[in-house]
C-alpha cells in the first residue's frame, strides 16, 4: 500500500484482486491451487 501510495484500502483490495486474476489466467489449475492455499481466506471473501 505503501510503495504505490494508496491509502485507500478499497483501492488496494481492488488492485490486489487484478492482480491474483490476472495470475489466475496464466498460471496452471494446479499452480492456482497451491498459491490459493498460501493466502489468507480474506481474500477469496469477495472474489
């Protein structure tokens, strides 16, 4: 949040959930298994 100067955390929720969709779309089922595993349920909340 920090290194891009966000402060909103809305904004930077968004900017995360770009980013896993946009690792989602390239990584392997398996790949997004396992990084999915590594994250907090936090994130898949929304998503």
């Amino acid at each position: 949040m920090r290194e891009l100067q966000w402060e909103d955390p809305q904004k930077t929720y968004h900017g995360t959930c770009a980013m896993l969709h946009a690792l989602r779309d390239r990584l392997t089922l398996h790949k997004t298994a396992d990084l999915a595993s590594q994250l907090p349920m936090l994130l898949f909340s929304k998503v």
